[in-house]
C-alpha cells in the first residue's frame, strides 16, 4: 500500500521572529536590561536559572537612584515590581535594593528585556547604514544615553583625577558603552581589569558631554 504523500501543512514551520520594539518601547526596555547587566544577579538566581540576567525576575543595586530609574522604566512597561530595602553595617551602613517582577509577570519581563538587548545592541554595534531613516537616526544617539545612564547609575565608578570610569562584569555592554560614547562623539578607552572590564573617558569636555547626554530632561 503506497503512502500518502506528506503535504506542506504536515512538515514543522519555524517559529517567526517576533517584530522588533518600536522606539520608544525599545529605549526602555534597552536601558532596564543595561541597568541589569550592570550588577550580577543573586546568587540564588544564578543558582536556580545559571547566566541568564533576566530570567529571575529580580535586580539588586547599591543605590537608590539605579533602583528608582529601574522602578520608573518597568512602571512605563506595565510591568509591575516590588522594591524592598534591606541596611546592614556596623562603622559602614550600606542599602541594599532589591526590585522583584511579580511571578506572572516574569516571563514577558524576560522576553521584553531579552528583545530590547538584542535590537538595542545591533542597533549601537551595526553602524549606521546608508539611506537610514529619520527615526533611526535620532533613536540610536538615545539608546546610546540610555546605556550610558544605566552605567552612571549602577555600574562601579572609578572616578580618577583624569579620568571617569565604570567597571562592568559585561564585556558586550562594554563594547556597547565604547560604541555609544562614539555616537555621542565623546572617545572611550576600553580596559581589561581584574575581573572585569574598565570603560573610561578623559575629564573635563567629554566627561561633560558624557554627563549631560545621560542626564534626563
């Protein structure tokens, strides 16, 4: 007996790619998932989930305006997170702030970090291409600030005489903060250090123009 032949509608279709974030859903996206690329996740989710920085749900940050900018970007989102504080110390008080995304709201949190990462990145690391549009042009100087303003606000300064420095565990968001600092035209020297990346700019005029172009309006 001759089998029936197998029809197109039988065979498994790749899955779509999902359609990229519009700009201004990418901006904040992109700029959360730099702010949490930032800081290492807690160990009891790099236990549980192993290297992935979103799938947790949850972000730690050591001050408050990181942790305030986050609530503010997830709360533009939709995307409900709870923010509890915890002081510890005896000569030396620290805070320590801990933003955690609601269990049914954790995946899509993931997925929309992840997304806005992926476009974000290529849209800093790719290079402009020729007959851009408006939109892209004005966009990508944004997104630049915007992984700027993440580093500003959670990565660890390393402020010298002559320079101003972030160290980052992240090498791709540190080949991301060099690429950016050039799209704001501002040269960024990048470092490796003991464990981590070190991303530097000279003091005085690209210092001032790094600052500002991270600084919200």
């Amino acid at each position: 007996m001759l089998s029936e032949p197998t029809t197109l509608l039988d065979r498994p279709r790749p899955s779509s790619p999902p359609p990229p974030l519009d700009w201004l859903t990418l901006a904040d996206a992109f700029e959360v998932a730099c702010l949490v690329r930032c800081t290492p996740p807690p160990a009891a989710d790099v236990r549980r989930l192993g290297i992935d920085p979103y799938r947790g749900g949850t972000a730690e940050f050591n001050r408050e305006d990181a942790a305030r900018r986050m609530r503010q970007l997830l709360r533009r989102l939709d995307v409900p997170v709870e923010h509890e504080l915890t002081t510890g110390g005896l000569r030396r008080r620290y805070e320590l702030h801990r933003l955690s995304v609601s269990p049914g709201h954790r995946s899509a949190y993931a997925n929309l970090l992840a997304a806005g990462w992926r476009q974000g990145r290529r849209e800093l690391l790719g290079g402009l291409v020729p007959g851009a549009s408006t939109a892209r042009r004005l966009w990508r100087p944004r997104l630049a600030a915007a992984a700027w303003r993440a580093a500003l606000l959670a990565g660890g300064r390393h402020v010298r005489r002559h320079c101003l420095g972030i160290r980052l565990a992240d090498r791709d968001l540190a080949a991301v903060l060099v690429r950016g600092a050039a799209l704001l035209e501002v040269p960024a020297v990048l470092r490796p250090g003991s464990g981590c990346f070190l991303v530097s700019v000279s003091n005085g005029e690209h210092r001032v123009r790094i600052t500002e172009s991270a600084t919200l309006g």
